[in-house]
C-alpha cells in the first residue's frame, strides 16, 4: 500500500511543479489518482501526514551531522568552520549541505558559537632599548616549517593568581610549536617556550621570530638566546596587535573557546586544561580559516608529503 501512495506523492509533486493554479484541480488530481490507485484518500492524506519527505529526511541527517561537527569543535565552531566539517562528509548529502542551510539548522537548533571578547595588550615596553627591525611586515605567511615564528605573552586569571603563558607559532602551519607557563613574565618563561620550539621544528638557517617590544623580548639575555638557537629577530610596533596578529589571534581563540568557558580555581588545573587545548585539540583537530580549513597538523603533514615526492 505504502508504494502506491509513494506513485501518488511523486506524480502531485510533478503535477504541482507545472504551475496549476488553482488548489481544486489539484486536489481533484489527488482523487482521481486514489481511485484509480484503489486506495483511500484519507489513508493517503494520514501516510502524508506519517512518513517524511525526502527533504525533511535529508534535512534530519544534515541536522545530525550539524550537531557532531559542533560537538567536535568543542562548541566553538560558527556556521563556516561546521560547513567545512561536512564537506568532509563521505555521505553525499551531506556533503553538499549549503552554507545557509548550515546557518538556518545552527539557528533553529540553539547552536551558537562561543564570542571573542575585546583585545587587552599585556605589552610592558622597554624604552632604553635599540632599535629593531620589523622582518615582519604583518605578513604571517610562510613557505616551508620554522622559517618564521612569532611569540607573545598573555595571561590567564585563576582563584591562586595569575598565570603567565609565552607561546611560539609557527607561521607555515600556524600550530603552536613552542609554549611555557609559569607564575612570573621573567624573560626565563619565553627562552622556555623556544626551546620547545627548536624540539618539534627544525630552524630553518636566518629563521625569523617576531615579537612586540615588551621588556622580556628586548633584554640582552633574550637577544642572546634566539642568536643560540641560530634565529633572527623581528619586532612590531608597541601596542599595535596587527603587528603580531598571528600571535594575538591564537590568543583570543583560548581565551573564548577555553578559558572564559571555564572555572579556574587553581594555575595547575588551569596548565593542564590550556595544554590540552594547545597539543590535542588547537593543533591537532581545529579547522584554521587561514589554512583553509584544514588542521595544523594536516599542513605538516602535506609538507612533508610533498617533500618526499619530490625527493
């Protein structure tokens, strides 16, 4: 019975979409195709009512797949990171999910992206210090891994205190490749965090790590360790953060899609969740936008990837 009531749903759709204006002969053709059928009308307009259409079917498994793709980006995601989640999709329909369907189901479903909040600078400047060039120029890009790096400081607000973080990124895959956390901002935290660095990427020679002028990045013991680890020096404008953009954006991420989100009620509890962020899911699992939204990870490995084929 079913299958006959299927024949006279897709024939109303075809008979629909000739542009039939007027609601009685439509009807009309639904009655003439239940009896010709030999089925009732009312069980019919009841099976209508029961089973769903192919689009709400579709609609019902992009929806699903919707809420995975947020869930796996830990709540964070907007409707343009979610869209390249399910491209990945190896189910067609999904696939193909538009980008305005992925906004209209994020918005029926509650499922909103956690906000940045406004830029703080954390910058102490040092105003005895010598010039230093920009190598920079705002331009984060790189051809191949450890050929430039920026750093920064920030901190992160418990109930024992502050915690100070240094990180170094690196600007070919835009994965954190050296970090540091400890109770001070003495130029110690950000040698920590390039010395991490020079353990999962190798320096390219008259590599580049760009920083702001706070004091620790213009002492003498800084400028000794970055000429230990063969790297040159690079530094922005004070106070301007589209000079170290790079650096301040991953800084935003944590702190909107971690650490606002969470209570902190002591540094270690706030070290193990902001190194879980850094190494498994920022690295690891979260779509970049200026990757194409593709992981950190993913651009490493393509790198080498395309080493090997053209060794």
């Amino acid at each position: 019975m079913s299958e006959r009531y299927a024949f006279i749903a897709a024939e109303q759709d075809l008979y629909s979409s000739q542009a039939r204006a007027s609601a009685p002969v439509e009807q009309l053709s639904v009655v003439r195709m239940c009896a010709a059928m030999e089925v009732s009308r009312s069980g019919y307009y009841d099976w209508c009512a029961a089973v769903p259409s192919e689009r709400e079917l579709r609609r019902a498994k992009v929806t699903a797949h919707v809420h995975a793709a947020f869930k796996l980006g830990r709540g964070t995601y907007g409707a343009r990171r979610v869209h390249a989640v399910l491209t990945r999709s190896d189910d067609p329909q999904v696939a193909r999910a538009g980008l305005d369907l992925i906004r209209d189901i994020m918005r029926e479903e509650g499922l909103i992206a956690c906000q940045p909040r406004a830029y703080r600078t954390t910058t102490v400047r040092d105003e005895d210090i010598a010039p230093v060039t920009d190598h920079v120029g705002r331009d984060f890009t790189a051809p191949a891994p450890g050929c430039k790096l920026v750093g920064d400081i920030t901190f992160v607000r418990t109930w024992e205190g502050w915690l100070y973080l240094a990180t170094v990124i690196d600007c070919h895959t835009k994965a954190v490749v050296g970090w540091s956390m400890a109770e001070h901002m003495r130029t110690d935290l950000i040698c920590d965090a390039i010395d991490m660095a020079a353990t999962n990427v190798e320096f390219a020679e008259g590599a580049l790590f760009h920083s702001d002028r706070g004091s620790q990045y213009t002492s003498a013991q800084f400028a000794a360790h970055l000429k230990s680890h063969g790297l040159t020096g690079s530094m922005g404008k004070t106070g301007i953060c589209w000079d170290n953009a790079l650096a301040e954006s991953f800084f935003a991420a944590l702190k909107n899609e971690l650490v606002y989100r969470l209570v902190l009620p002591t540094r270690n509890k706030a070290r193990r969740a902001i190194a879980e962020y850094i190494e498994v899911f920022y690295n690891r699992q979260r779509l970049h936008s200026g990757l194409g939204y593709k992981t950190p990870l993913e651009i490493a490995e393509e790198h080498q990837q395309n080493l090997s084929t053209a060794a």
